[in-house]
C-alpha cells in the first residue's frame, strides 16, 4: 500500500502547534521515557519561530536524537515534520504512528527521493516546522563533529525563503552511540540542545540550481551549526571537514557492522 497517499499537507493545528493526535499520542509514550534517562538543557528557545513555515536544521549523532531534537521543539511550542526513512513507515505501529503525526516517508538514495523536496516545499507553504538534519545520516566523523552535508537543505531555502534556525545537540550519543544496539539507560545523561538565530540566504536567491551558490550555501549552514556545537561541547571543531566523498565509506547505512 502506497504512504504517500496518506500525507497530509493540511496547515498546523492544535497545541503545541503541529500536533496531530497521533503525534500527542507518541509524545505522551516518549517524552516520559526520555525525561527518565536524560536530564535536558534547553538553549536558545526564543529563535524558534511560534508559527510559520520554517527549517530548522541540526547535526546528527545517534539514532536517538531525533527524539532528544523533537522534544525540545515540542517543550518550545512547535510539533516538527521530518522526512524520514521509507522504511520506518513500512513497521506495524511504529508506520502508523509516524504516518498519523504527520511525517514524510522518503525512499533514500532512489528515483523517488528527489520528491522529497516537493513535499518539504508543501509542508512549509503549509505553515509547518520543517525538521531537516542536512548531512544526510548519521555523521561519519570519529568524534561526532559534523560531516560535509548534501546541498538539498540550500535549495530548500533558496527555494522557499522559509526561515532557516540552525541548531546543534550532544548528548545523545552517551545514550546510544552511533550504530550501537546497546542503549545506556543509567546514570542519566545530560543532553543539550541550542536554537541559533535564524540564517541569511538573501545573497544566494535565485540560485537553486547554481552548483557553486549550493555548495557556499550549504557550507554556511553547517559552520553555524558547527559553532553552536562547538558552544555545547566547549571545544573547537577540527579544521578539516570530514568529507564522506572523499572516504571509502558508504554514504549511508551501518558501515561499521561488517567490521569486527
């Protein structure tokens, strides 16, 4: 049965703004869970838009910060869409949950991936808080720092002249690291997540299929949110970006699982 006939591009209701029931359903089951194993620092919340259309953007660590990333906007008012794996939707009740709050299924590295942007374009025409993590999967860099990202985040915003709210997390790596089953339930971590003010893509207008303004304005989000996680982490990023293109890892998927 096909997702994409179930996608709702219906303007943002409810509170916080966004929330269908489903989505105050899997909010009641999870931000529970979340507040027992982590201890939450909330930073920069008054550059969240209250209403809009708008992107905010984050670094990826652990298959459990969109969780972390999705609590902190929905304890800041907003109840985000993200476009998220085809294959998600595809698990019995976790499918219809993420269906039911509004989510976008996505085929990945397919044909079909590139209607994803038709369907960010409409969340956010729609008034809707688009949720975008711009490296594209989890960052490949030993030491969590973000990875060179896809230039889908700069044709979102150049197309759309939506807001665009950088914002980093750490934390939830501690929870459970990249690519680990084994989740750390005990001490209770601290996880962080910053808001940033919103970005300026006025200079790049009108360049959505300019390679080179992609590139600078995909570069121009990741430095600002490298800096706002170099303020979590109170250190300072390497100079040199890891770059998947340039490695022998794939792009995407579990590359340490064949490694023993």
């Amino acid at each position: 049965m096909s997702t994409e006939l179930k996608i709702s591009y219906a303007p943002p209701s409810g509170k916080p703004l966004g929330a269908t029931n489903w989505f105050k359903f899997g909010a009641s089951v999870v931000r529970p869970l979340l507040k027992l194993i982590a201890k939450r620092d909330w930073q920069g919340a008054e550059n969240l838009p209250k209403s809009g259309g708008a992107i905010v953007v984050c670094n990826h660590i652990s298959y459990v910060d969109p969780l972390i990333f999705t609590h902190f906007l929905y304890d800041n008012g907003r109840a985000p869409r993200y476009l998220g794996k085809a294959s998600l939707f595809k698990l019995p009740i976790v499918g219809r949950v993420l269906l039911g709050a509004g989510q976008i299924p996505v085929e990945r590295e397919t044909a079909d991936a590139s209607n994803s942007l038709q369907h960010a374009i409409a969340f956010l025409q729609s008034g809707h808080l688009l949720g975008v993590y711009p490296e594209g999967t989890l960052t490949r860099d030993q030491n969590y720092w973000p990875m060179k990202a896809k230039t889908g985040i700069a044709r979102l915003a150049i197309l759309t002249k939506a807001p665009v709210i950088p914002c980093a997390q750490w934390g939830a790596q501690k929870i459970l690291p990249a690519y680990s089953k084994k989740i750390r339930i005990f001490p209770r971590t601290k996880v962080k997540v910053i808001a940033g003010q919103p970005l300026d893509f006025s200079k790049w207008y009108g360049k959505s299929e300019d390679p080179i303004a992609l590139e600078e304005a995909t570069a121009y989000v990741m430095s600002s949110v490298t800096k706002l996680l170099e303020q979590l982490r109170g250190e300072k990023a390497p100079t040199e970006i890891f770059d998947p293109k340039k490695s022998q890892l794939p792009r995407t998927g579990n590359y340490k699982k064949d490694v023993k």
